[in-house]
C-alpha cells in the first residue's frame, strides 16, 4: 500500500513520492507537491522570482 497525501494548492491525492522531503513537517514531507512547489517558487513574490534592483 503506498502513502498518498493531498496537495491543498492542486487539490490532488499523490503518493508521497511526488512530495519533497521535510524534518519539521508531521508526516516528514512538504505540504505542496513537488509540482506545485516549483511553479510557485517562480510566482511574484516567490523564492526564484527576479527582484527588481533599486
């Protein structure tokens, strides 16, 4: 039986292969899938997203 977990940004159920490792999470896993995760670090405001310079 494979562990699956639901994504709240896609609203899918993945196993949690599909989710990035994490030590402070319950379950040891992020909460957004690896998909979901990446588009949003490239979001404005996201992690990846080019700051403009002053």
């Amino acid at each position: 039986m494979t562990l699956r977990k639901k994504c709240p940004r896609c609203g899918k159920e993945k196993p949690l292969d599909d989710f990035h490792h994490s030590d402070d999470a319950a379950d040891r896993h992020q909460g957004y899938c690896k998909k979901c995760n990446n588009e949003r670090q490239y979001e404005p405001g996201g992690a990846a997203y080019p700051k403009k310079r002053s």
